[in-house]
C-alpha cells in the first residue's frame, strides 16, 4: 500500500498492490502523485494521480516521470468525451507523451454520471473496469488488469 499526501482536505492517492510484488517507490514532490516502478521482464511505472481542479501542478509536470512501458491510473476531473477545453489540453498531453486513454464502460463519478477515473497508458494495452462493491466514495473505483511478468518478493 503507497499513499501520497494531497493539497486540499479530500485530497490523496492511494495505490494497492499485491503484498508479493517487487516495487520501487520514485520520490515525487507533486501532491496527490504517487510513482511506482513494478520489477519484471522489463520496469513497468506505474502513476497514481488525483487531479483536482485546483491542483497546483500542470499535465507537463508528469512528463518527467512517465516511462517507455508505464500507465497513469487516477481521478482526472475530466471525462474526456464531454469536458471541451479540459478534455483537450489532457488528450493534447497524452498525445504528445504517447499515451492512451483507458475508460471503463460505466461512470465513474456517483454524483455526475461521468467517467473522470481511468487511466492512460503507454508501451503496453491494459484491460479496465469499474468495482461494483460498496465503498464510501462518491466515486466507482477502478480496477485493472495490466498484461506484463512481474517478479515476486
């Protein structure tokens, strides 16, 4: 379990992994950021990311933590198929960092019915999809399946 502390009081990133893989945590200032780097074949990043709209940093402050084999999970606070300008800087960021977006089929967000949790990958296709059991978020979690050899503990 990694946790990164946020800037506002809802604020936080939280990553779970299975207690048997081999992970390296990278040093990120950005709050609500968490970098992972899972060992395997081949190092694959991972990002936690909690983007609110008052988020101190920009798109470009992530780039120098993306990887050639990397995914970016996280609360974007942009649903990219009806947010206009935000939906646009974002896809002209992944565009430019050669990523792509993952979007599970069903909302995300509990109060707007829109998909603003997903993630963006690079190097590699994930599968994804949202978690029907109770939470107290106002949000559906999202789960994944990421098709790569990890190594084990």
């Amino acid at each position: 379990m990694f946790y990164q502390k946020g800037e506002n009081k809802n604020g936080g990133v939280l990553v779970l992994l299975k207690l048997d893989i081999q992970v390296t945590r990278i040093e990120c200032k950005l709050p609500n950021v968490c970098i992972l780097d899972i060992k395997g074949e081949e190092v694959l990043r991972i990002a936690g990311v909690y983007a609110p709209e008052s988020k101190s940093w920009t798109w470009d402050d992530l780039s120098q933590f993306l990887s050639r084999k990397c995914v970016v999970f996280g609360d974007f606070n942009v649903d990219i198929d009806h947010d206009g300008k935000k939906a646009e800087t974002l896809l002209e960021w992944t565009d430019t960092n050669f990523l792509a977006p993952f979007t599970p089929v069903s909302p995300t967000s509990l109060r707007s019915g829109r998909v603003i949790d997903y993630a963006l990958a690079s190097g590699l296709s994930i599968d994804i999809q949202i978690y029907n059991g109770n939470t107290t978020s106002d949000h559906t979690p999202i789960i994944s399946v990421i098709p790569t050899k990890i190594k084990n503990k």
